[in-house]
C-alpha cells in the first residue's frame, strides 16, 4: 500500500484525509493518507519519516523550509518559491506548487476569465502564485494590500513586471482602492480575512464589490465569507475556495499518479468536502434576541455572546453603518418606511450566517419576512419584560423617536406594548424571563438553547 500525508506543524483538524482518500478511491489506488505533525523539519527523524512517503502534501510553516530537503523543484515551484506537494520516486524527491492548478480549476468551473482586470487582495504566498496565474492568462493586474504593507506590495509587483514580458501590474493600497471608482472583472481575495473563527468580515467593502463583475475568495472555511455574501447580495457571479482546495488535491494526484477526473467527480467531491468541513468545523447556532425597546438585547447579547463564544452583533448599528447615518437621522430624513426596507435588507443579508448573537431592533420581528429569513440558521429568544420595568430603564432615553407619541410616554409604552407583545411571541422560539441584570439572564438564555 502506497503512503501519503499532509505535513505541517500544527496540523489540527485538516482536510486532507478527506479529500485525497476519495481521490485515491476515484483512481483505484489503494494508498493511506494521514496528517503529520511535525515540529521540526531539520530533524533527521522526520526527514526519514518524510523519505519514507510515497508522497506528501506541506502545508504551513513549511511550503519554503522543505525546499532545502529536495533534490528537484518543477518549473512553478521554483518560479513561486514554494512547494506544497511532493513526490518521492527511486530514491529521489521532487517538489511541486498546485496552488495555481487549483485557482484556475475553480475560476474555469464557474466560466471566469483570467484575461480581462483583476484586482488581486494580498502580497503573501498565495497571492504570487495567483497572480502569476493572471498574468500566464494575460490579465492587466492590479495588487491590492494594506496600507502597512504597501511596501511588500510594490515589490512583489517589480517582480512580477521583472519576470513576466508584456506583464501589465501596479499596486494601490486598499485606502485607495476603498476611494476608487474602477470596475474590474474579477476581484481575488488571497488574503486570510473573514476565515473561521474570524468570520463575519470581509477585506474589502461592499462598494468595492459593486464595481466588480466576479469575485473569487481563497478562504474556503466558512463556504460563504462576508466577502461573497457582498457578492451574491449584489448580482455579482461568487467563487467559493473550497473549489480551489479541490482542484489542489486533484492536481497533487495527477503529480503522484498521473490521475484525471471527469468534471461532475470533482464538483460531487466539492458538495461533500462542503458537508464534512462542516462536520470538522461544527459552528453554533446563532441567536436572534428579541423583545421592547429597554428590554436589553444588547447588553444581554453582549454577555451572551461572551458566555457562548459567538459574535455579538446590533442590527441596528449594522443598518446605520451601511447606511452612513445613525437611526434617528433615517427616520428624520427619509421616513419609517425607508429604514424598515433597510432593516429586511439586512435581515436576509445576515440570514446565512452562524454563530451570532444579533440584538434586534424593536420593530424587526414584527415582519413575518424578517422572521422567516433570520429563523433559517437562528433560535429567537424574546427578552420578556415587565412594563413597569420597561417604563423605568426608558424614563430618560432620548433616541427613540417612536417613544414621543401622543398622550406621554408611559401611555405610549403601553400601546406600543399591547400592539408588539403578541407578535413577539409568535415570532420567538423561546421566552426568557429578562428583568434580572444582564449577565443572569444571558445564562438563562443558555439554559434555554440547552447549552
């Protein structure tokens, strides 16, 4: 039986086994396939360990550092400066990159170009081998880092106009990409950001997105980054990463065993690596909480998200910062009506996220809409207050313009209260008793969810 591994320190939860044990299984290759750990590269042991493999796959901290250990690099692996599959053969090892192969597997899948304007995200080692990519397509490219790191980005493009004749690049900090008007065919994201557990945001802003044609996300853990649900609100064709991971493993097999797969294997292979990642890299539930004005969906939601290891999130801070005005300006300046589209909006736009706590606003779950689409991946919790409790946390607040009815503010509460109240719980999954201080009643939410 043929021996294959992963090799990096540390390896952790990984795909790998995954992918390559149903690629040998698509060639008919009996082979095993596991993840190494190895804290040291330099160590005669590991290199026997390493000699030993028919092949292996590096992952990081290792793509440059096992370079020393090969007796031959093909001619990507020693353009790019890495290796991230290796081939042991009579004695001999080899070293191979099948980033590039990867790219342009899931890019061609979704039938996107190369050929046209790519701003490429980053300046690390993924971002070279993608943009090499662009450039063997003869794209005009654009780079695209952090301001801190413009520098590392200016050189990277010399390079590339140094080692691609007719290459067309330059580099703007992402400050200036933010401030820019120009439309692209393709934005790629070769940059960790909106990567679990740190998901929930993305690189770039959603009015980068807009001037784009397609958009193109490395990060393949979760499957939908903030980066491609921007995409995907807005028109735009998103190309997820787990289709360049894919295409990667394919690759490495092709350099192993000289496979090839039929189109349709490695899109099947791509809906069940979505289905185990997900099993790997289980994520929570996210919590909808909602209830009256004062009932403390933020502070609750705040301790909640702190106790359950979520992310904490104010829909209406969300709104006024997609907006660019606060909630009150909204309302003076452009009428209910205007902010409860904004409030649906963002409603389905934060529907197929995981692992949140959302404090709502008063009036989101009134809308059997907003409801539908937040109950896809939430429980909704309903902060129950009493009025009397009510009436005394909002006797001095000012920034709720529905508090100023007629008749006084109490007389309001208590409309508001029997107009709301019913419909809230209709909406909710559970009710909370919510008249303790926050921290208790957040872990009465807990109990509640059974966690």
């Amino acid at each position: 039986m043929k021996q294959y591994a992963v090799v990096g320190h540390p390896v952790g939860h990984t795909m790998s086994p995954f992918l390559h044990g149903r690629l040998f299984a698509l060639d008919g290759v009996e082979a095993s396939y596991r993840a190494l750990d190895l804290p040291d590269l330099e160590d005669p042991q590991a290199q026997e360990t390493l000699a030993a493999l028919d092949g292996y796959n590096v992952t990081i901290p290792y793509k440059q550092a096992v370079i020393p250990l090969l007796q031959r690099l093909d001619e990507k692996a020693c353009r790019f400066g890495s290796v991230n599959t290796v081939k042991n053969e009579g004695g001999h090892s080899c070293g191979y990159t099948t980033d590039g192969a990867g790219f342009r597997y899931a890019v061609d899948a979704a039938g996107v170009g190369l050929s046209g304007r790519c701003v490429l995200l980053g300046s690390g080692g993924a971002a070279r081998a993608l943009a090499f990519e662009v450039l063997d397509a003869r794209g005009a490219l654009t780079l695209a880092v952090r301001d801190p790191s413009y520098p590392k980005g200016r050189a990277l493009a010399g390079e590339l106009l140094s080692r691609v004749p007719g290459a067309q690049v330059d580099c703007v900090s992402f400050s200036e990409l933010e401030a820019s008007q120009a439309g692209y065919d393709l934005l790629i994201n070769a940059t960790p950001v909106g990567m679990y557990p740190h998901d929930g945001v993305s690189p770039v802003s959603e009015a980068v997105v807009r001037r784009c044609a397609a958009v193109f996300d490395a990060v393949y853990n979760p499957a939908q980054t903030r980066l491609l649900a921007y995409a995907a609100q807005n028109g735009v064709k998103a190309i997820g990463g787990m289709a360049m991971l894919v295409g990667q493993a394919a690759a490495a097999h092709a350099v192993w065993n000289g496979a090839s797969y039929r189109p349709a294997q490695l899109e099947a292979l791509c809906r069940e690596a979505a289905q185990e990642m997900e099993r790997l890299f289980p994520r929570k539930k996210s919590v909808v909480l909602c209830g009256f004005m004062g009932s403390g969906k933020t502070t609750v939601g705040r301790c909640l998200a702190e106790l359950s290891g979520r992310e904490f999130l104010d829909l209406d801070r969300y709104i006024e910062e997609r907006a660019g005005m606060e909630i009150r300006t909204i309302f003076e300046t452009m009428g209910e009506g205007a902010f409860r589209e904004m409030e649906a909006q963002a409603a389905r736009e934060l529907s197929g996220r995981a692992g949140l706590v959302i404090a709502a606003g008063g009036g989101t779950l009134l809308s059997e809409q907003n409801c539908e689409a937040l109950r896809k991946n939430a429980a909704i919790v309903l902060l129950d207050v009493s009025a009397a409790a009510l009436k005394e946390r909002l006797r001095r607040d000012t920034a709720r313009p529905l508090l100023n009815g007629p008749g006084g503010r109490n007389e309001t509460i208590d409309r508001l209260l029997a107009e709301r109240m019913p419909r809230y719980r209709a909406a909710a999954d559970l009710v909370v008793d919510a008249n303790l201080p926050p921290r208790p009643v957040a872990r009465r939410v807990l109990e509640a969810l059974g966690e």
